[in-house]
C-alpha cells in the first residue's frame, strides 16, 4: 500500500510541475456538499490544472448512530477552476471505515475508525463564479474497502 502511494504522490508531483510551466489561472476556493473524497465543507487552492482541499467531514457509526468527525485532504489534477471536464483525485479521509461489534444485550462496542484512501473519477460544471462536481471512486484502507462517492458547490473567493 505505501508503494501505490507514493506511485500516487509522484504522479501528482509530475503534474504540478508541468503546471507550473504554464501561466496558468489560481484561484482560493470553498465548496460544499456531501463528498467522501471532498468532506461536507472544504477550502482549497487550485493552481492550474491541479487543487489541493481540506475538508470536514461528519460520518456515523454503523451500529449504534453515534457520530465521529474527520478531516479529508484531497488533490485534484483536472480542468482550471474557471472550465468544466473531467478529473481525477486521490484523498485521505481520516473516518472513511468504520466498524462496530454488538455485544449480548444489544450493547455496541469495539469502535474501529480507521483512515481511508480514495481514488476517484469526476466530471465539474464550471464558470467565472460558481461550479458544481460530483465523483464516484473507490477506498480502500487495512481493515475493509468500498465505492465513495460525492456532489459538491464551490465558489472561488479569490481568482486570476
């Protein structure tokens, strides 16, 4: 697992450097929505072709209901903040597994919450003020694995 991340941080690398050859558009964003690669909020900045977010993300116990919180860090590589098209990222969320025991009595315990990665697939409706995206990929960490998902609204608070 850590070979395919670091294959994954250098091909990000590669990406960002390729960017920063071309005069490409920046922009300070902030986005919402429900996203497991994203978080529920996040704020990022994007240069290029390739973001990097951090988000909040809110999650609930499979067993008992019981809500754990978490923070998602994401990097994209895909169309400027300002065009629509495809993408592809890769995202740590510290509460994408999460698993629980019942015990005699209906009692719930023996919590796991263990961080997730995702890799995702997307596609972003954008323009000079607002863009929408949604994404569909897939986790994986040590203790089980599974399809994410997410739909997201930013806006860019400051661009070029």
């Amino acid at each position: 697992m850590k070979k395919i991340f670091s294959s994954i941080v250098v091909i990000f690398m590669l990406l960002f450097v390729t960017s920063l050859e071309s005069k490409a558009q920046s922009a300070l964003l902030v986005q919402g929505g429900y996203s497991w690669s994203e978080g529920v909020v996040a704020a990022g900045y994007q240069f290029g072709t390739l973001s990097a977010l951090v988000g909040y993300m809110p999650a609930k116990m499979p067993g008992d209901g019981g809500t754990v919180s978490g923070v998602v860090a994401n990097i994209k590589w895909g169309p400027e903040w300002d065009e629509s098209g495809y993408y592809i990222s890769y995202a740590f969320n510290s509460v994408g597994y999460r698993s629980q025991i019942s015990y005699n009595g209906g009692a719930w315990g023996s919590d796991v919450v263990e961080g997730m990665n995702i890799v995702s697939l997307g596609y972003k409706v954008g323009d000079w003020s607002w863009y929408l995206a949604a994404d569909v990929g897939y986790g994986w960490s040590a203790s089980g694995s599974g399809v994410s998902w997410g739909v997201v609204i930013g806006f860019p608070l400051l661009g070029n």
